[in-house]
C-alpha cells in the first residue's frame, strides 16, 4: 500500500471495498442489482491489475481515439489575460469529440472479457452515446442507448450519428423525460438482461464500481498532462480548471495531481440562470447530502428529497447530483468549487473561438470562464491549465439561436 501523502490521504485507498469515499458513494441499489455491480467488480479488479489489458487499452486509446491529445499554450488567451500562462489539454481532439471515448472505451474492453454480447448506456446530450455507439461498432456490440424524449428532440444529430452507427436508440417518456430518466430505464434494462449485457454508464457517478472505474479510465488525461507539463515548462502548474458535470473528466485530469499539493484544483460547475432554485446545477451551491441512482452525494433536493429541477446551457453539466469522490475532496479541501452562468459561458465561447481557432464545448468552457478569470490575477510567471474536455461543433446551432443568429 503506498504511503499517506502530503495530503494525509492516500487516494489509492479510496473507495473503500464498499466504494465509499468518506461517507459519499456506495451502493445503493435493488437487490436485484448486487450481483451484476459484485461481477463487474470482480471483473474490472482482475482486469486493471493484468498487464495485458492495460496494453490492449493503451493501443485502442491511440489507435481509435486519437491519444495522446496536445497540451496547447494558448498565446491570444495568455496576452488577453495579462496573467499566468494558459495552457489547454485538448480532450476536444478525440474521435467523437470529447473525452467520453476514454471511459466508453476501457469499459467496452472489459464487457468483452467478461463475454457480454450487449451493451447499453444512457445519453443526455447525446456526447457519451455517441461515443458508446462507436465502441460498439468497432467492437461488434449490440447496442442500446436510453435518451429522454426531450433531449432526442433537442440533440436530433446526436440521435442520427448513434443510428448511423447501428445502435438503437430508445425515448424515454417518463417524468421531465431527459437524463435522470434515462438513467432509470438504462438501470431497468440492466436488472432484466444482466447476462448477455453490460451497462457502460458515463460519468464517475452511480453504484460502486463506476465511479472509481470511470476515473480510472479518464486518469488519463492527467498523466498525460503532468509528462507535457514538465517537459514544457520544467515545472508542475500553478492551478488546474475543469467542468464538472457527474464529475469524470476532472476527475481523470485532477487525480495524478492530488498529492501534489502545491498546485491549486478547481472544479466548475454549471450556474445557470443564477442560483436559485431551478435555476442551476451547482450541487455545492444549496445542494444536500442524498441518495441518488445508487449513490450517496450532493443533490439538489427540496426539503421532502424530491429531486429539484436543474438548468444549465450545456445538457453535459445539467444533472442534479455530483460524482462522490468530488463530495469528499471537496470536504478535505483538496479541491475548490466554483460556478460559471450561462451569459458568462456564451461569451468564453466566442472569445475563445476568435481567440484562439478553438470552438469549445459549452461544458468545458465553464472551465474557461473561472479559468480567464483567475488567470487575470495570476503572475506571468504562473501557469493555469484548463481541460478542455470536449470541442463546440454539437453546440454551434444553440449558440447561434441564443445569439438570435439566423442559420
Ligand atoms: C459529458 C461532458 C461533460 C460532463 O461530464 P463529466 O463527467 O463531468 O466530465 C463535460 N464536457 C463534455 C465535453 C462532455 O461531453
């Protein structure tokens, strides 16, 4: 076991065998779910550990997704700022566009060793069920993907690209008929077909393993940056900015940084119209501890635990309960919290594409709103890194409809 750290936690312990992160995460399922989380468990132990599947893992990551992915010194922003150093991981350059294919990936492996012949996964916007369609065409899954009716009806591209992939895309009816629901039919499908399928969920969120697993497939990204850091700059960074929707692409960019304590994280959530109530999606913004679909965390709830309704501009972030692991960092002060609202994201995203020639998922640009800000008060001599965890082309007909744009 490695030794405690600067931090005093060891965040190789973490979960525990239960997948607790202090008092967040867990399993909080249906009995008739218990087995399928233990077998995935078991599988993804086994599989993590062996050399071989890492390999195989690593030459998919290249080979499909396009890794490793440029940390780019973004000179315009820089001389815009007037402060630190700005760099961006550029998880946007990935096949299908955002860093969803990392997990979609590692998880379609482990499915295929584990002999499952079907797979299937909930969607909001649409990012990570395109990405699982991918996987499943390449590795010739049967493919299922739960999508609210609502958000099939805002995101019909998405829709199209998973069909043109061969995978079936199911509208769910149920309650405000978006993420949330998904997630449930995703759940129920499971429960009924565990043998033949495996549920690859896209966030660090719900029932130990995922949230550990999810993180692990997205660790990635931070190993990667910590290497072009050093070489570029001979140095670890001042601070480092990400969004956080579920939770996973901070996650992955934040967790080979976490002893190093001298550099200061900051996760983004999503502001919305403000924070009132149904407004927003700022979980740590008049969020409470709770129970939701399998895990315990930071939900925004009303006073009966009812589930609130949230807003954000970008569907990746509007989701009402936060990954556990960044409920229990948060609580260590090892990793700060701050919100971006909708007009402040709206105006990163056009600053940045004429910019810098990048056109950033609105998700990520929360990240590059806190990012902009706290490099104004930074030194020269600093350096921010901001994880631009995927590109803004899904997003382009919104913002024009938002900016009153004709197309
Ligand atoms: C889905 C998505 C997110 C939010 O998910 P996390 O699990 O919090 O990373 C962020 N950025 C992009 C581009 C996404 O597609």
């Amino acid at each position: 076991m490695p030794a405690a750290t600067a931090t005093g936690i060891d965040r190789f312990s973490l979960p525990d065998a239960g997948g607790h992160f202090g008092r967040y995460g867990g399993v909080f399922v249906p009995e008739t779910l218990m087995t399928a989380l233990q077998e995935l468990g078991t599988a993804y132990d086994l599989a993590r550990q062996d050399p071989g599947f890492q390999a195989e893992l690593r030459h998919h990551l290249k080979e499909f997704a396009g890794r490793p992915t440029q940390l780019y010194f973004a000179e315009r922003l820089t001389e815009h700022c007037g402060g630190a150093r700005i760099y961006l991981k550029r998880e946007d350059l990935l096949h299908t566009g955002a860093h969803k294919i990392n997990n979609a990936l590692g998880q379609a492996l482990l499915a295929r060793r584990m002999g499952k012949k079907r797979v299937i996964a909930e969607t909001g916007a649409g990012q990570h069920g395109v990405a699982t369609a991918a996987v499943c065409a390449k590795f010739g899954f049967e493919c299922v993907v739960y999508m609210g009716a609502v958000d099939m009806e805002r995101q019909a591209l998405n829709v199209f690209r998973m069909r043109l992939m061969g995978a079936e895309v199911r509208g769910v009816e149920a309650g405000q008929k978006t993420l949330k629901e998904a997630i449930n039919e995703a759940m129920r499908d499971w429960v009924t077909n565990v043998r033949s399928t495996h549920y690859i969920l896209g966030s660090a969120l719900g029932a130990h393993p995922y949230p550990m697993m999810v993180r692990d497939f997205h660790r990635v990204i931070g190993q990667e940056t910590k290497e072009q850091i050093l070489a570029r700059e001979g140095r670890l960074p001042d601070e480092m900015v990400a969004c956080v929707g579920g939770g996973s692409n901070a996650m992955g960019f934040f967790f080979d940084f976490l002893e190093d304590t001298s550099v200061r994280l900051t996760g983004v959530e999503a502001g919305g119209r403000g924070i009132t109530r149904g407004d927003h999606a700022a979980r740590f913004e008049g969020g409470k501890l709770g129970v939701l679909q399998g895990c315990k965390t930071y939900i925004l709830q009303n006073s009966d635990g009812q589930i609130e309704l949230t807003h954000s501009v970008s569907a990746g972030l509007d989701y009402a309960a936060i990954g556990p692991e960044h409920a229990f960092y948060r609580d260590q002060k090892r990793i700060n919290y701050a919100y971006a609202c909708d007009d402040e994201v709206m105006e990163a995203f056009q600053t940045c594409s004429r910019l810098e020639g990048i056109i950033p998922a609105l998700e990520s640009t929360h990240a590059l709103v806190y990012g902009l800000k706290r490099a104004k008060e930074m030194r020269k001599d600093e350096i921010l890194l901001i994880n631009l965890s995927g590109r803004g082309d899904k997003d382009v007909q919104q913002v024009a409809k938002i900016l009153g744009v004709k197309l």
